[in-house]
C-alpha cells in the first residue's frame, strides 16, 4: 500500500479526529470510490470526442481526490493529463489515459483495503 498511497496523508487525515475516529478518512474513501469510476470514464470519453475541455476538468477533480487521499501516482498522472489537455496535446492525452486508468485501478485496491480495516 506504500508504494501506492503516501501514508503520512493517510496519517495526518487521521489525525484531524480528536477521539482517533476515522469517519473522515472512511468518507473521503468512499466518495473517492464512488466518484473516480465516472471521472476516469469522462477521462476517456473526452479521449474519443477530442473534447479537451472535458478531459481537463475530470483530471483536476480526479488530481484533487487522489491528492488528498495520498494516491501520489494517480495524482501525478492527472496533473500530467490536466497540463496536456489544456494545452491540447493530443498525443500527450493519448499516452497519459491508460497511465490514468491503471494508477487510478491502483488507488481504487489499496483504499479499498485500507477502508476495510476501518470498516470491518
């Protein structure tokens, strides 16, 4: 999970609870969970329309999500993505997509486990 996810995010979104609680880190994994599928999807949507107003939009949100949950990687990825769409660098875009839906299948694994020591 370390080589995916900083954990001193991780760690610091814990701390914000006095009482050791977890429920904001156990909300923002399961909205990241729950948005990410479509964000990716706009992601490669935008990909096959040429629309790079629309890629450019679903990596910053996707950027933001990932980045506050310490998916560096797929935070990484969509900065990249973010930077080629908006200077409408198809060939870039082309590249960074699978790079997008394998780091963010990445991320999708390990909070998904990390969520379930909190939930289980």
């Amino acid at each position: 999970m370390d080589n995916v996810l900083d954990m001193s995010i991780v760690e610091e979104l814990l701390s914000f609870a006095d009482d050791g609680d977890p429920e904001l880190l156990v909300d923002l994994i399961q909205m990241f969970l729950e948005d990410g599928p479509s964000k990716v999807r706009s992601i490669t949507e935008g990909l096959e329309e040429g629309d790079f107003e629309k890629v450019e939009r679903a990596a910053h949100s996707l950027k933001g999500t990932s980045g506050n949950l310490g998916a560096k990687f797929l935070q990484d990825s969509c900065e990249a993505m973010q930077l080629a769409s908006r200077n409408q660098e198809m060939e870039n875009v082309r590249t960074l997509t699978p790079q997008i839906v394998t780091n963010y299948h990445d991320a999708e694994l390990a909070l998904q486990k990390l969520l379930n020591s909190y939930t289980s």
